[in-house]
C-alpha cells in the first residue's frame, strides 16, 4: 500500500510540475515582447529566460571555469554545469527557454546571439528551436554546416548529436571542445572562445507567438567540460540589402555589369531603360552584358533581394555615345599629305576627348595635314562609354601619273635643283631609283619617292655630264613599272 501511494504522490508531484511549466510557457505568451530590436546581454537580470528538464544544471551569472572564463560581454552570462568547476550532469537533457515574442511586425526576422561551447565532441552537445504554439511542437532552426549566404554565421557545427536525443529527433547543433582526446573521450571542435553566431527566420515573419529554447544533451561518461554558454541574444529585422553595382565599358555599346551589393542577395532584377532592346532590356543575371540600341543616356536599374532580408534598388544614368566621321578633304596626290577629316558626336552632353592615331597624335574633333590611310578616333566624356570609329582618307585620284624630269640644275636658285620622281608621288606604295655615272659607278640611290638626288657624289658637287638612272615604281592599284634614262646634269 506505501508502494502505492509512493507512486500516486510521485505521479502527483512530475503532474504538478509539468502544469507549472505549461502554466509558465502560457503566461509567457499572454504579455509578448513586441519591442524590436530586442538585446539581452543578462547583466542586470536573467532576461526572464529559463531553464528546466532532466538534470538541469544552467545557470545564470559571472563565470570562471578553467577555459569558459568570461561572459561574451559584460560579466554575466547563461551557462551550462554551474559558474564554477569543469563538469556537466550526467545523462542531462535540459533547456534554456526564453520569454515569448510577438513578430506579427516583423517582415524578415533575425537573431545574432554570442556561444561558447566546450564539452565532447560527437555525444554531448546543444542546439536551438523555436515553437509558435505554446511550446506543443519545437522545431529546430537551420541546420549543420550551412552555407550559402552571408546571413548564417557559426551556424550548427555537427550533426548527430548522440544524446539531443531525448529533446528532439533532428540531432543538429554545436559540439566539440579544445581538449586533447583521453581514452574514449572525443576532441576537437570546441568554439575555443566567444563565437557570434546569426540566422535568419524568415519562417516566423508575422507569427504572434514565438518561444525559443537552447537544448542540452549529455551522456554519463565523458562529462569533465565547462559546457555551453549564451550572451549577447539580438532579435531584430536582417539587416537589408544594400543595392550597387559597377560598369565596364567593353565593346561600343556594349556594356558588362556587375553586381556590388551588400549583403549576400541571391534574386537580381535589372532594367537598362533601353525599351528599344526589347525583351533584352531586362536581366535576371547576377552580372549581365546589355548591348545598348543606340546612342543616348539610359537609366540602368538594379534591384536585389533575399535570401532573408528586405530588397533594395539603386540607378545610376550610363551615356552611349554615337559617333560620325566624313572626309573633309583628300590627300594630296604629288605630296601624300594635306588630307583632312572630322568626327560628330550624338548622345551624350560634351565636353568631349578626342584622340586620333595620327602621327603626332591629334586631339581636336577635326585632323589635318593626314596623308591617305585608315585612321581611328576615341571619343570620351566623364560618365560615359568611350566610343571609336574609323574612317579612310583617300588619295586624290586626279594626278596618278609619275615622271623623271631629262635634266636638272642644282645650283641652289630654287629651280630645279634635283632630281627624281615628279607627278603623283602620293600615288605610289613601292619605289626604287639607281643613277649611275658614265664609268658605271653608283652615285645615288634611294627607295623614298621623296628623297630627291642634290647632285653630288660622296659629298662632292659632280660636273656637268650626262648620268643613267633606272627606277622601279609601283603606284596604288596598278601593277609594278621598270623605267629608265638619262639625265643631264647642269651647272
């Protein structure tokens, strides 16, 4: 009958206790906090967190244990296995739970919270849930090792955590210590230190009642840790996007893009303001090219979003500038100079750089004294695209012909002073002249149509005489010419 009623009391007394923690979880959720952002760094009270479950042993206040020395910040801080000592209950399976919170404004809920964790690495170990009924259902948040996004920091460092599991059947969370291994008892993967750990909840935007709880699970060996220590819990809005981008101007009117925003958006929405593009004028591409439809200013827009915070836009106005070349005036076709030829800007607002590939180069919008060619010219405007364009100054045509005068008199009047190729000189693209005196000795000899012979051989005036001389000319579209005959040199 003792044994009876033994048992009717003890049933009694885990019934009383349970209703206390239900009764406490439901007055949690009568006064939420609605107050955003919430920070609770524990320094002048326990910020109405508490603890229960098998074995608890949390505490709040200042710690000093052989390697858990100090709060995250401040001097006090929640903790498990006591302020004191290195050790841990045996088989503990117990919960830190905090007061309940109203998110219903909350769009993109976040927690940044600071850990320390130090305890065997595999068994024993914590984790972090959530419930938004009453604490009927926790579910655990995010998972080990996540990557992806710059939201989730420190999240999780291993899974299965052997002995989480008589306070949940997903086994994710932090394990490990700084500890060398000791017969059967698992190193490695301790925080050693104060670690900041961050997730974004998107899941729980708008809920009305939100308890959240650290859990602790431990074996019965291997329990000589400082534990699992929480600080510093921030509950706020993620942090938004920031958007931002840079440009490369890489081919005319094409332009590559490339996104700069902050934080980690992962959905990139793009508007160059380029309608006549047509479904080109839209991208969904982290860093798009757009080749732009003609000249002009274009107001290029960048949105991004996610993965768990607020969107955010930003433009910024691009000028594609249009360019038009003529030819003002041909080569000249004795001299093969005098061409001339301007370039005309569309699009853009001015001032404009002008840089032409002549020789000296040219940086006005009309070049001169050009001898017949293909000549290229960049145009630049601050904040716009440099654009170039080509243009061909042609020879004038009207004098192709070319002679070799019968005499010469080099006396320095100005009047026929040498000798050598005379009519369209321009005209011509290979050339070759050899003069020889009477004994067949060369006296002069040149491959430029504009080098012309003075009349002198080795520096020394030659008399008057009659010299052979025998040229090979190409002129520009014709086919090569072998010329010969004398001249008569005069004094």
């Amino acid at each position: 009958m003792s044994v009876r009623c033994s048992l009717i009391t003890g049933s009694l007394v885990l019934l009383i206790i349970l209703l206390q923690g239900y009764n406490r979880v439901i007055a949690q959720c009568t006064n939420p906090i609605n107050n955003f952002p919430y920070l609770q760094n524990f320094e002048t009270t326990d910020g109405a967190w508490f603890s229960g479950g098998t074995g608890s042993d949390w505490a709040w206040g200042t710690p000093s244990k052989p390697v858990i020395q100090t709060a995250g910040s401040g001097s006090r801080c929640w903790i498990i296995g006591g302020l004191t000592g290195s050790s841990y209950t045996n088989g503990e399976a117990s919960w830190l739970q905090s007061p309940c919170f109203n998110f219903t404004n909350l769009r993109f809920p976040y927690i940044s919270m600071k850990l320390f964790w130090e305890m065997e690495r595999q068994f024993d170990g914590a984790s972090f849930q959530y419930s938004i009924d009453n604490g009927t259902t926790w579910i655990t948040l995010g998972s080990a090792n996540e990557t992806g996004n710059c939201l989730t920091t420190n999240w999780f460092n291993f899974a299965p955590i052997t002995y989480l599991s008589p306070l949940t059947t997903i086994r994710d969370g932090w394990s490990g210590n700084i500890q060398p291994a000791s017969g059967s008892c698992r190193a490695g993967n301790g925080s050693n230190g104060w670690v900041t750990a961050t997730h974004s909840m998107l899941q729980l935007a708008g809920e009305p009642s939100v308890i959240f709880r650290f859990i602790f699970g431990a074996g019965t060996i291997c329990n000589n840790y400082d534990g699992f220590a929480v600080d510093d819990i921030l509950i706020s809005e993620t942090p938004p996007n920031i958007a931002d981008f840079s440009y490369t101007c890489t081919d005319g009117p094409t332009v590559s893009f490339t996104n700069t925003s902050a934080l980690c958006p992962d959905v990139f929405s793009w508007s160059f303001g380029d309608i006549n593009s047509g479904t080109n004028n839209t991208s969904a591409s982290e860093n798009p090219a757009h080749t732009f439809s003609g000249p002009g200013i274009y107001t290029v827009s960048l949105t991004v979003a996610g993965p768990g915070n607020a969107s955010s836009s930003i433009s910024k106005d691009i000028t594609i500038l249009g360019l038009t070349t003529s030819v003002i005036k041909e080569a000249d076709c004795q001299t093969n100079a005098g061409g001339s030829a301007s370039v005309a800007v569309t699009g853009g607002s001015g001032p404009y750089t002008y840089n032409w590939n002549t020789t000296p180069i040219q940086t006005n919008a009309v070049i001169t004294n050009a001898a017949s060619g293909t000549y290229a010219v960049t145009v630049g405007q601050i904040n716009a695209c440099p654009a170039t364009a080509s243009l061909l100054i042609p020879l004038d045509n009207t004098c192709t012909g070319v002679y070799f005068p019968s005499a010469f008199t080099p006396n320095n009047d100005g009047r026929n002073d040498d000798f050598g190729v005379n009519g369209g000189v321009g005209a011509i693209i290979s050339y070759k002249l050899s003069i020889y005196n009477r004994w067949g000795q060369l006296v002069f000899q040149t491959t430029n149509p504009f080098q012309k012979w003075d009349g002198t051989y080795k520096g020394v005036k030659m008399e008057t005489g009659s010299l052979v001389w025998y040229a090979e000319v190409t002129l520009r579209g014709q086919s090569p010419e072998r010329k010969k005959g004398t001249i008569t040199l005069l004094r």
